[in-house]
C-alpha cells in the first residue's frame, strides 16, 4: 500500500467528520510536502528543536505559534477566508497577540489613554451600522487597543498604567460614537525568538505599520475585527503579517496639534461572537 494511504488508513476512526476531514487534511499535505522537500536527517531534527523552542518562549502573554502563524500569512488568510465578503468597505484583519480581556469601559468622547502618555491626539468619530439596511446600530461595543508612542503595547511596558491605550466605548442610539486615542505608531513584532530568526534569514523588517485595532461588536451582527492604517503610509505593503490593506486605511487629516478621523464600521447580520483574547484580564 502506498504510503501516505497507508498514513490516511490509520487516522479514518475518527467519529467526527469535521475533525476527520482537518487531520486527513493535514496528513496529506503534510507528508506531500515531506515528499517535496526531502528533509535531511538534520533539517528534521532543527524542525522538532525549533518548535520546541517556540514552546519554550510561549506562555500566558506571549505565544509564538501565534506570532508564527503571523509573519507566514496564515492568520490574515483565516481571518479573510472566514469573514471577507466582496462589497464591504471595512476589512477583517487578524486579532494578534496584543488583544487584552476586559479593557475598561470609557465615555463618549474619553480618551483610551492617561493625560501624561507622549504623543499626538487623534479625535475619532463615526457610526456602526448595519451594512445591508444602513440603519444605525445603537449599543454596539467597540473594544480598541493600540501601541504607545515608543511601539511597546501597555502589557510590554512597566511604565504605562495598566490598561493605557485600551478601551471600549458603546455607539448611541443614533449608532456613533466618539473617542480620543494616540495617533497611530509602527511598531516591530518580537524578534528575541524563533520567529526572529526565521524573519532574519529573509532579511523581512519585523515591523507592522502604525493602526489601531478594533472589534466591534453588536447582539444579531458578525463581530468586526479590523485594523485602521494610516492612508498614505508608504510602509503598509510591507505589513510583516500581511494584513494592512487598502480596505482598511483611515483618512487622518490634521487639526492644529491634534488630528482627527472619520471612520465607519458596517456590521453584516450574523453570529455575535469575541476572538479569545491572547493577554488574559
Ligand atoms: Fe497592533
């Protein structure tokens, strides 16, 4: 019997037909790219290593399988195999390891971050509605995170409170809302790992282009998870996990020393489900 068959035979118990279909799925390409690459003895042995030292920088706020799955485009591609829709103005991008559980709940009009944090304001207005019927959804949550000024998300850096530059805020009964948070900086993705190396070895920069994620969400509507660029922004091509976009670029226009953005998320009918956050409460 052939191989891989012989491979694909021994794992047709599962009860499960969808659990049957990812691993049948996963021996074949698997052992087809085996067949393709012919690792030697060595190249296997640096595989195994390398995953165990992925494992070895894993833990509750950090996980580089997921930073992995990053840099080689497979979380874009989940995200927009699952949720991209031809039509829709606002794209879905990748959660990422930075998404904390619970950030607080701020007021319309508040800012995300405390009065003493460096760097530009930007003002942030817009509305949440449904995309079919355009009526504004009122009470939709959009839960927002960002890096400071120096690249280090709140979790990566003693020195901002905690929770600095995250929030959720709630749309009004006409579906806007209105809040005040950093204007956007590029930040790289670590680099002190495996992923490092492998980033490295294709002399790839580790850098994202300065956004500010959102999810926004709302009872009967999918959960949009998106990202905002900064339109003009010569390095968002070269985005090291692939997600900037040009479905995704806010349109930032300058204010004395602030800046403000008018921004819109449209919400499809749907299953109201939260990603699970990487950093816990
Ligand atoms: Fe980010």
């Amino acid at each position: 019997m052939e191989f891989t068959q012989r491979v694909l035979n021994a794992y047709a118990q599962i009860d499960d037909r969808r659990l049957r279909a990812i691993v049948a799925g996963l021996i074949k390409h698997l052992l087809a790219y085996v067949n393709e690459i012919r690792p030697t003895d060595q190249e296997f042995e640096f595989a195994w290593d390398y995953m165990g030292r992925m494992a070895a920088k894993t833990g509750p706020e950090r996980n580089e399988f997921l930073l992995l799955a990053d840099v080689l485009g497979v979380s874009q591609l989940v995200e927009s195999l699952n949720h991209d829709e031809p039509g829709t103005p606002v794209g879905f991008a990748l959660v990422g390891p930075f998404l904390r559980a619970n950030a607080p709940f701020r007021g319309r009009g508040a800012a995300d971050m405390s009065d003493d944090t460096p760097g530009a304001r930007v003002r942030i207005t817009g509305k949440v509605y449904d995309f079919h019927t355009k009526a504004p959804i009122e009470g939709a949550i959009l839960d927002t995170w960002q890096a400071a000024s120096n690249g280090l998300y709140e979790n990566q850096d003693e020195n901002q409170p905690d929770y600095n530059l995250r929030g959720r805020y709630k749309s009004d009964r006409d579906g806007t809302f209105d809040l005040v948070a950093l204007m956007p900086t590029a930040y790289p993705v670590p680099t002190d790992g495996p992923v490092g190396e492998l980033l490295r070895a294709a002399k790839r920069p580790p850098n994202r282009p300065a956004h500010i994620h959102f999810i926004v969400a709302a009872p009967g509507y999918e959960t949009l998870v998106t990202q905002v660029f900064v339109k003009g922004d010569k390095d968002i091509e070269a985005d090291v996990v692939f997600t900037g976009d040009e479905k995704m670029l806010g349109d930032f226009k300058r204010d004395g020393d602030r800046f403000s953005l008018i921004y819109d998320f449209p919400l499809r009918r749907g299953v109201s489900t939260m990603p699970k956050a990487p950093i816990p409460a």
